[in-house]
C-alpha cells in the first residue's frame, strides 16, 4: 500500500481508524507484495507462513493459525444444547450484569476524565493495557520464565551486567573549567516545603516506604524538620544507607518484548532522597551556568533547552547549507547503556573540575557508591544487587551528573564539524560539494571513538546510522573501527522522522495513523454522553499527538494540512454523535468546543517559539538565527524578510518573518509565553485568521 497513491492512502487511513492490521510483509508475488491478510483485532491469527505456489498460480500460498477458540466453543454449545431454563437465567442475569457494570463504568470514567491531566493518561493506559506489563520472558538459554519472581531474577541479573567496573584511561585528567568552588549549599524551609508541596499527589512504593502524598499532605509541619534533617546529613558528609537502595522499575524500550535485553532500568529512589536531590541539583545548576559550564551543543534536562530548540538549529544548519547548493551528510551515534556505564570515579573527578567540592562533593560521592538496587515487577522483588558504574535513571540527580561527564565530548572534535547532543544522543554533521571535506568527519568519528575509549562508553555500532541530505549526495561510507555505518532513508531523531528530503512525509503519516488508532481506541472504550469529557480527553491525550515539535515540521503542502485537520474533523463528528446532537457543520463544532483548527494552533506555535527565542527564553541566540529590521523604531522586534529559495521555505526561521511582523506591536512586546498565547488566540478571533 503506497501512501503517495490516493486509493492506497484510503485504504491506509481506513485501517487506522477502524484498528485493522495487514499482517504480511513479504512478498508474494516476485518482487512485490499482492496478497493481503487483515485482521480485527491484531492477534486474531497466531502467525502465518508464506509458501510455494500451489499447482499453476504464479502467487505464493499463504497459510496460517486462526485465534478461534471462543466461537469453536458456542459451535460445541449448539450441537449439546442444556436446559433451556438455565438458558433463559443465564441471558437475564447476563443482560442486568452487563447494565450495572455499563452505569458503574460511566460514571468511573465521568469522575476520572473531570480530574483532568495525569488522571486521563492513567485511565488510558489501564484501559489500552499500556501499563508495561512484563511478558514471559526468554534467557539465553532459551529457557521461558512465567513466574513474576523468576522474571525479577532474570532482569536483575541482566541489568547487573551493565552496573560493573568500566575499564577507562586512568592516566586522563580533566581540565579544571573554573577557580570558583562550590563546597556548601543552603537548606531553607519554604523551598523545602514548596518542593514537598508539589510532590504527586499519591503513594508511592520507594525503599523508604515514605508516600508522597504523606510528605504533601503535612508539607508545612514536616518541611522545619525535614530542613533540619537534611543540614545534618550535608554537614555529616555522608548518607542514610536506605538511600544507597533504590527499586528498579524495568521499562520495555523496542525489538523483542521477550528478550531482557531490550528492557530499560528506571530506579526508583527514596521519596525523601528525592526532595534532597532536587534541592541540591538546582544549586548546582545555577553555579554551573554561572561559570558558563554548559556547552552549547547540549539541549537536555536544562532550562531554556528541548528537543525542539535543538531540532530546530540543527535544521537551520541544513536549509542553509541546501541554498548554497551544499550537501549533508549526518551521523547518528548511540553509545551503549550510555547512563548505567559511567565509571564513577571518572565522574567524580570531572565534578570536582567543575567546581564542585567540600561537603557537597562528598556527599554525591557517598550518592554514587555502594549503592544496590532490587528489580520490582507488581509486588515482587529480585535480590538486592550491587552496582559499580552509572548514575541512576529515574532519579533528580542522575541526569544532571550525566550532563557533566558528557559535557566535555564537543572540545575533542574538530570546529569544522557541528554536534548536537541531547543527553547521550549525539549527531555530527557537515556540509560538502562531495570534496574532502568529509574526510572531517571521518577523522570527528576517530576522535569520538578515542573520546569513548578513554571515558569507559561503549558506541553501539549497530544502532549508529547515517542520513544523508542533499539531491546530488555521493553518500560517501563512514565507519567506526571498520564497522560499515548503515545508510537510512529515514531517521527518528527525538522523537521526529526526519528523512533526506526533509519532506516530514513519513512523520505526518506515523503521527496521523497513531492519532485515528487512538481515537479508535478511545470511543471504544468511553461510554459518556457528556461533549465536554470527550473534548477534555482529546486536548489532553490525542492532540498532543498531533503537535509535538510542529515549529520543526509544520507542512507547507496544503493536502497534508488537510489530512492532519481531517483527524480533528472526524474526532468531533463523531464525539457530537455520542453526546447526542444533530449534524453540525465543523466550524460550528470548533465554536461550541472553543478549540482552534490545527493549522492555525500550528501557526501559533510558531510565534510563540519566537517569542521565546527573541526574549531570550531559550538558550539560542537571537541575533544567530534573525536580522532585525533597520529604522523600526516604533516596532523594535520587526524582523527583516531573508532570502530564500525551493530549498529552505519551509525553515522555521524564514518561513514565519512574514507572520511574526504581521503582529500588532503590543502582542510583540509581551515578554511571557502565556500572556502572549492568550492575546495571540483573542488577536486572530477577533481579526479572523490572516496568516496564510
């Protein structure tokens, strides 16, 4: 089925909305696949198997096992019927069992989607069974493990093998990046108790056995005492040893779900740890941008830093190097069990060259060693097993201390080749006219390897891939330690498909089919009559969907504004269908459900990036990315229109000057996101939408 063909998208779009699964992906006829099998639901059949032709057909022969067995068993019913009395009971006590559980199911779920935000997505987990329930799982040995405490052991021992001695080189020192020390830090009550104030309101199974909702429940009697705790704990330079403990929650990441491997451990630490943590990684943070410790190339687990910012400049990279008739060629690099792997003792040293000493320094040593971890799966536990490397997924401090053993990764390589990291996802990328200025990169993948080598990381070479952007691209070959990199069409990059047109053609069909099998899924479950629930629970679940990092690939082909509208479209015909409301016209809907067309969220999602980029609420640099318009005085924000060609009109840093300057200059000088957001909507509503 071709996407690119009207009838194929039909069919696509058909078995998106209606949940119905094709099955076969080989081909069945020469080179090409012609015979289909659907299926509704998914695991209505077993497996298949694709065989020779039979007699003269030139197609293969499809066979398979059909899931039947509930209709085998009424076909066994019919054929011995029972007494017809019992028949009768049996339909009258099934029809009023089904009544009372309908009623109570309603008014469960009027209640949950009421409370909004995090209750709705645990309701659709429970109900879309998405709660990462862990499988049978098969060891090496091909042996099937079912019992809940035989799967603990089998995660524990295969985590254990990422938490051990890494070998680096001793021999390296880290360069001192500042003279000034951060050694002590200040504990006060009104920051310990707005931290414990706005803890989750629930309970929560740590190794402290201290709920959540406990801490916030009592935040302003406990916090005096919880503040004087935690003095004592940083003045004593040491830790509670419950606090080396920590749950690991196994997380299935992608591949096979039976295999172990393919599970990621999430640690799960004490409630009240936590609350230290995140006193102490603010202050930290704050003396680290006071010494202008972050490098640029980062955008992770930092303010003013997200996946979209860093999309975002990678891409005006791209657009701008496509007009100068350049190609690109980009290197995804995965290290492997990248935060499990850190050497402890690397880190310390490079925390301590960062500044970070005295009593504070001794305290994220005592965090980080001797530590042990149990694998909890529902209400069993594995073995307590110790750990020798890595910092903790899952915890407050974890990420930030990843953050500094990474930080120094941009100085090995050479200038002329531009890196970007989110945490421990890194790119190189160059521009070249198929000359040698590839052979740069080539020598950058040599140095990241050293780099690697010397800081105790492993690269996975199996998951590194190679994009290459560019019309006339020669698609040179790229290695790491003579590993051929493979070469991809399409890459997932954060959590966006970007592919070597920069088309996003791939990413809209995958986020349109996800978002019709959710609302499939979601009016299969919700029986409700009430409007206001179903759009509560598309604004919180299904559009998200639709608009995460939009300003990186926001379409400029009319016809695939249209299908992304057309999802809202069907969402709330269907959803005044349920609540019981004659046909109304779409723009009529959109007044009563007072939501906006997608097309006009997307735009203003646009601005209020630049917004933020032009008031300096992210980490980039106006002046990097926008030319300010000469002799605008009584607009000082205006920005100049730059030149363009076919390659870059779709730049986010082009393509919006036009609508940005179309703003009055009392919405532009709104310096804060909301408040921007909210005039913006008001702004558009009343002059209706001018923007192209």
């Amino acid at each position: 089925m071709d996407s690119d063909n009207e009838l194929g998208q039909l069919l696509i779009d058909f078995c998106s909305q209606n949940e119905i699964h094709q099955h076969i992906k080989e081909n069945t006829r020469e080179s090409s696949i012609l015979d289909l099998v659907f299926t509704k639901p998914k695991n209505l059949i077993e497996k298949y198997n694709i065989s020779a032709p039979f007699s003269t057909s030139d197609h293969n022969m499809i066979s398979f096992i059909l899931n039947a067995r509930k209709l085998a068993i009424h076909q066994s019913l019919r054929k011995n019927p029972i007494n017809n009395n019992l028949k009768l009971q049996y339909r009258f006590i099934s029809k009023e069992l089904k009544k009372n559980i309908e009623s109570y199911n309603e008014e469960k779920i009027s209640q949950t989607i009421n409370k909004g935000g995090n209750a709705i997505h645990k309701f659709i987990r429970q109900k879309f069974k998405l709660n990462n329930e862990i499988p049978n799982l098969i060891s090496e040995d091909n042996k099937i493990h079912i019992n809940i405490k035989d799967k603990c052991k089998l995660l524990a021992n295969t985590f254990s093998k990422y938490f051990q001695l890494k070998e680096f080189d001793k021999n390296f020192t880290p360069r001192q990046t500042t003279r000034e020390r951060l050694e002590d830090i200040e504990f006060d009550i009104l920051t310990v108790e707005n931290i414990l104030e706005n803890l989750p309101n629930k309970n929560s199974n740590s190794p402290d056995d201290i709920p959540y909702i406990l801490l916030k429940s009592c935040s302003k009697i406990l916090s005096p005492t919880i503040t004087e705790i935690f003095r004592i704990i940083l003045d004593n330079r040491t830790i509670p040893e419950i606090w080396r403990q920590s749950y690991i929650i196994p997380i299935f990441k992608k591949g096979e779900i039976n295999d172990p491997v393919n599970y990621r451990p999430i640690s799960v630490t004490c409630t009240l740890c936590r609350v230290f943590e995140r006193i102490i990684s603010t202050q930290i943070i704050n003396f680290l941008n006071k010494t202008k410790f972050f490098s640029d190339e980062q955008f992770g687990f930092l303010q003013y830093r997200s996946t979209t910012t860093n999309l975002l400049s990678m891409l005006n990279d791209f657009y701008k190097s496509l007009e100068k008739r350049e190609n690109i060629d980009v290197i995804y690099i995965d290290f492997a069990k990248a935060f499990d792997s850190v050497p402890i003792e690397l880190l310390l040293l490079k925390i301590k060259a960062c500044g970070i000493n005295g009593k504070l320094y001794d305290f994220i040593e005592n965090f980080l060693t001797k530590r042990s971890f149990k694998v909890k799966i529902e209400k069993e536990f594995s073995e307590s097993i110790q750990t020798k490397s890595g910092v903790q997924q899952g915890s407050v401090l974890g990420p930030l201390l990843f953050l500094i053993f990474i930080n120094d990764l941009p100085n090995y390589l050479p200038s002329d080749v531009k890196i970007k990291i989110y945490a421990d996802d890194v790119k190189l990328y160059t521009y070249h006219q198929n000359d040698n200025k590839r052979d740069i990169l080539k020598e950058s993948l040599i140095l990241l390897s050293k780099w690697a080598k010397i800081n105790g990381l492993e690269i996975a070479e199996n998951k590194c891939s190679v994009l290459y952007v560019g019309k006339n691209n020669s698609q040179e070959e790229y290695h790491i330690s003579e590993n051929l990199i493979p070469k991809l069409q399409t890459v997932r990059d954060l959590g966006i498909l970007i592919d070597s047109k920069l088309s996003f053609s791939d990413h809209i069909n995958i986020i349109i089919k996800r978002a019709y099998l959710s609302i499939y899924r979601l009016f299969k479950v919700i029986r409700t009559r009430k409007l206001e629930q179903y759009i509560n629970i598309y604004k919180t679940y299904i559009r998200p969907q639709l608009e995460y990092a939009s300003e990186v690939w926001n379409p400029m082909k009319k016809a695939n504004c249209e299908r992304l509208e057309k999802i809202q479209k069907y969402f709330t015909k269907i959803a005044f269908k349920k609540s019981g409301f004659i046909k109304i016209k779409y723009e009529e809907r959109l007044k009563i459900c007072n939501i906006e067309k997608l097309d006009i969220r997307r735009q203003i999602n646009d601005l209020c990036m630049i917004q933020k980029i032009l008031y300096q609420n992210t980490h980039l640099k106006p002046e990097n990315f926008f030319a300010f318009a000469k002799k605008a005085k009584r607009k000082p924000l205006l920005l100049q229109s730059q030149r363009y060609n076919s390659k870059s009109r779709n730049n986010f840093f082009i393509r919006n000057v036009t609508n940005w300057n179309k703003l009055p200059n009392e919405i532009m000088s709104i310096m804060h996101k909301k408040p921007f957001r909210k005039y913006i909507k008001k702004w558009i509503s009343d002059n209706g939408n001018i923007f192209p």
